[in-house]
C-alpha cells in the first residue's frame, strides 16, 4: 500500500480510485496466480513415491482443499473489486431537483425530469462499454432483465412500472463515452422523494449502506423539511459519519430578490446547525465547505447547450462557478471515501490469505523436514540394526562350526576309511 502513495498523491481525485482499483486487481491477480500453483504443487505431492500412508495423503488432501478455497475466495475478492463503484446517492422532496442536478453533473438529459411523484423507485446512472444505453430493472421478483433505452420517455415508462417499489431499483447503463464522470467508475442515484412514504429504513439498507457520499437537495425557496432531517438522522444512525452535502437548488428564483443575501445567510446557519450540532457528521470548518447554492436548471441548460449564460448577469456566473466548486469538493470527498472504505475490506483479506499460505508452506516445509529427518533416522537405525543382525548371524556361524567341526572330522574319517574299503 505505501508502495502506491507517491503516484496516487499526484493522481486528480477520480483517478485515485481508478489507480487504487487497477492496481488492487493486478494484485488480486498475481495472488491467485500464486495459490493455483501451490494448489498445483500439493496436488502433486498426493501422487509422490515417498508420500506413503494414510495420514500423510490425507494431509496432503486437507491441505490441497484449504488452498483450493483460498483460490475461490480470492477470486471472488477480485471479482467485487472489479465491480467497485464510487457512489453518490441524492436526496430530498420531489421535484427540489434531484435529476435535474443529476443531468447536470453527467452533461447529459439522461434522466427525466419534471415528473413529480411519477418516480416511486431508485433509479441509477452507470457506466457503460456499449455504444447504445439500456436498463436494468432490479426489483423483488425481477432478475436483472436487459431493456434498451433509447429514449428519456422509456425510462419514464420504466420507471412508472406498478411492478416496482421503493425497494426496487431501475439501473441505467449509460455509454462511458458521452459522459466523462461515468469514465471514473462513478455510479448516481437518484431516489424517490423523501416526502412519499416511510420506507426510509428499507432504502438505507438496500441502497444506502455502501453510498460514498449523500447529496441532499434541497429548495432554497423554503427552508428544510422534517422528513429530509428524519431521513438523514436515520443515516447518521447507520452509517458512521455519513458524508453529506446539501445543494441549495433553485437559487436562481430567491437570488434575483433583495432578501437574497439574508435567506442566504438563513440557510447556511439552518445547514451548519443540521449537519454540524444535530447529526455530528462534521464540524463546522468542514460544514462550510458542504453547503451550496445553485441552480441545476441553469447548469444543465449551460452543459447541454439548451441555453448558455449572459457573461454580464453575475448572479448566474457565480451560480455556475458555484455548481463547479460543489462538484470538486464532492468528487474529492467520494473518491478519498471510496479508496478509503470500498477495498479496505477485501485488501484485508487478501493480506490474511497470504499469511495464512505463507504459514500453510512453512508448515509443510516443516512437515518435510521432520519427515525427512525421521527417514534419515530410520535409516540409520536400520543400518546399524543390519550391521548387528550380520555380527550376529557371523558369530552364529561361528558357533556352529566350532561346535560342528569334530563331527565333520570324525564324518569325514568315516568316509575315507569306507572308500578304502
Ligand atoms: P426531482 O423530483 O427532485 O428529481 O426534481 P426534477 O429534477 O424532476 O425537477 C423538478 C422541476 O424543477 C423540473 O421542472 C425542473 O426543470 C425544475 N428545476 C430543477 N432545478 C431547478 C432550478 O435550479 N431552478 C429552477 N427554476 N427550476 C428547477
């Protein structure tokens, strides 16, 4: 992991997280290349002349099945990593502008937007390697069925669908190559309003605990709902330090009044309060750096060339400037959560594989040795146990001829005087 630092500290934040990924995979890689050929190894050894007897070969079996296991789990392991997302979820009461901000950030009308409660289950934006967008339906009783997408108004059918619920979630797979935020590996969520119904317990489980970063929308015409501090309380609850920014949309409707600046400085002190004294997720330096005002129809309008800003209405250029600001510090903060929380897990056991097969080999190293060591001594055992069988078997020998060797003579008398007979 250190060995990585010094390029990742120079890497732009979304890269990081592709370099972490990439370079994860490659170790994963040379992991299970290492396992498959102690697997190999110790499968061998079950067919070697010198392993004899029950105890070694089932040891040699057992053995062969852990490391066997290990292969799947690592492959497994590098499976998930090559999957690994960075996520941000978007919150807030339909119609604040969650797609709208949505489509802003990914340059692109993908989702639809102006549809009120039309839109009762998460739907997500990710990457694709095909050139055309499809999507996916994820609910209860739905196994993944591919559509294709090739309008905005097929999304909005998909997403009207009576099948699906707050717990299901239409997946969008959208090509890598118009949007350069999904190049990153980088997946958006857009969820129903938080003010349709109570499953928000069911949502954080399903769809919540593995985001990187909350984003909440909300309406800087009104000040924040009770349902959007609930919702966000029962994050808190969940998740540790949930990173959480809130999105002032619609700045562009109180920004032109003469109130502008006092329901400015209103709202700062409404979000600070919330995010800093009532859900403990930060303090107040880094609260300031989680609070925006913006305008997602203007910056979606601007990206897609619907309609560009005047240069000389300020108040526009600094909505824009401050949309690019909210964008930078939230990319920054998903992709140092994401390296930090997305592959800990799986890097963890990676490394207890490792050790556990190093001390597997010494083991059997050992077991070798102890082995080879006892033969040794059998040897020299039976050596010596020889060489006194043969001294013996030579004294015996020698017995036998003192004790025989007057009969052989007087025999061998016998003889002589009957031939000469
Ligand atoms: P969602 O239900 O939260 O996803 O809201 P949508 O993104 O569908 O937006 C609802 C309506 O509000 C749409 O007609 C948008 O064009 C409009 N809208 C979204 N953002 C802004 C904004 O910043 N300013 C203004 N004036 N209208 C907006």
């Amino acid at each position: 992991h250190e060995h990585m630092l010094p390029s990742l500290h120079e890497a732009r934040p979304l890269e990081r997280f592709a370099q972490v990924k990439s370079k994860a995979l490659n170790i994963f890689s040379t992991l299970i290349d290492s396992l498959k050929q102690s697997e190999h190894f110790l499968s061998t050894q079950r067919r070697h002349p010198k392993i004899k007897g029950d105890l070694l070969i089932q040891l040699v079996d057992d053995n062969t099945k852990v490391v066997s296991e290990w292969v799947s789990q690592a492959a497994g392991i590098k499976d998930i990593i090559s999957r690994r997302q960075m996520k941000i979820v978007f919150f807030g009461r339909t119609s604040n502008g969650k797609s709208t901000c949505i489509n802003a950030m990914l340059r692109e009308q993908v989702l639809p937007s102006g549809f009120g409660h039309t839109t009762c289950c998460f739907c997500s934006v990710v990457g694709s390697e095909e050139r055309e967008g499809y999507m996916e339906l994820v609910g209860p009783s739905d196994k993944g069925e591919k559509l294709p997408l090739t309008s905005v108004d097929q999304l909005v059918n998909a997403l009207q669908d009576d099948k699906l619920d707050a717990g299901s979630i239409v997946r969008v797979h959208w090509p890598k190559e118009h949007c350069e935020l999904l190049r990153y590996d980088v997946e958006l969520v857009d969820s129903p309003g938080i003010d349709i119904d109570d499953y928000t317990d069911d949502w954080i489980d399903k769809h919540c605990l593995d985001a990187d970063v909350f984003v909440l929308v909300a309406n800087s015409e009104s000040t924040l709902m009770r349902a959007e501090k609930r919702f966000f309380s029962t994050v808190a609850e969940r998740l540790s330090s949930p990173n959480i920014f809130v999105l002032n949309n619609r700045w562009d409707m109180p920004a032109a009044t003469k109130e502008a600046a006092k329901i400015r400085h209103q709202h700062i002190e409404r979000c600070q309060e919330f995010l800093v004294k009532e859900l403990k997720s930060v303090d107040l330096f880094t609260a300031k750096e989680r609070i925006y005002f913006v305008s997602g129809k203007e910056a979606v309008e601007r990206r897609t060339s619907v309609k560009q800003i005047s240069s000389v209405d300020n108040l526009a250029v600094e909505r824009k400037f401050e949309f690019e600001r909210f964008e930078l510090k939230l990319l920054e903060c998903l992709s140092t959560s994401a390296v930090r929380t997305k592959f800990s897990k799986h890097i963890q056991k990676g490394v207890e594989v490792v050790d556990s097969l190093e001390q597997l080999m010494r083991e059997i190293e050992q077991q070798a040795e102890d082995h080879l060591k006892a033969l040794l001594r059998d040897q020299t055992e039976c050596r010596e146990s020889l060489r006194l069988m043969e001294e013996r078997r030579l004294e015996l020998i020698q017995v036998q001829e003192g004790e025989a060797g007057p009969l052989l003579i007087q025999a061998r008398n016998i003889v002589c005087d009957i031939c000469r007979r």
